[in-house]
C-alpha cells in the first residue's frame, strides 16, 4: 500500500522561544470536507485560542490588505520614531532630526 505525507501545520515563534511560547502563532492546514484552508491560531497568555480560517481563494485579497496596513503600520512607525527623537534626543543628536 502507498501512503502519503503531508505538512500540516507550522509553529512560528521569535527566535529561542520554545513552541509553547506564549508569543507562538500556529498556521496550520484543516479541512472539513469541503474543501483544505489554512487556519492561523494564537492563545497569548490565556486559554483561549484566537482563530481565523483562510479559505485559498480569499488569500491574494486579504494577503493585499494584510500588505497594505502592514505598509502603513511601518510609516506609522517611523513617524513615531521621528517624534520621539525631536522629542527625547539621543546624546550626539540634535532636537531638529
């Protein structure tokens, strides 16, 4: 009999942390007879799992989404940064940077 191996489920976690990290994101791939997705799960520091189904054919439009906040997330940032610089300069920086 032939048998078939798949890749279920991956465990992203920052560097050094173990997989039960409690900053452990879990993507993993399900399928309830209609058809596979990919599930994306996160518990933090509670028992509760926070959960999302991604059916393949919604990805390139929530991936675009996903890109375009993270885009903005990432300005957000550097304005963020620029303020606290003007705000709280660094020994050999100026106030105006």
């Amino acid at each position: 009999m032939h048998y078939d191996t798949f890749v279920k489920a991956l465990i992203v976690v920052p560097a050094g942390e173990p997989i039960y990290s409690e900053q452990a994101t879990t993507v993993s791939i399900d399928d309830e007879a209609v058809g596979p997705f990919v599930v994306v799960e996160q518990s933090g520091n509670s028992e509760k799992v926070d959960r999302i189904s991604i059916d393949p054919t919604e990805w390139p439009a929530l991936k675009a989404a996903i890109e375009t906040l993270m885009a903005v997330c990432h300005e957000i940032g550097k304005k963020d940064q620029r303020s606290e610089a003007h705000l709280c300069p660094t020994p050999g920086s100026t106030a105006t940077e």
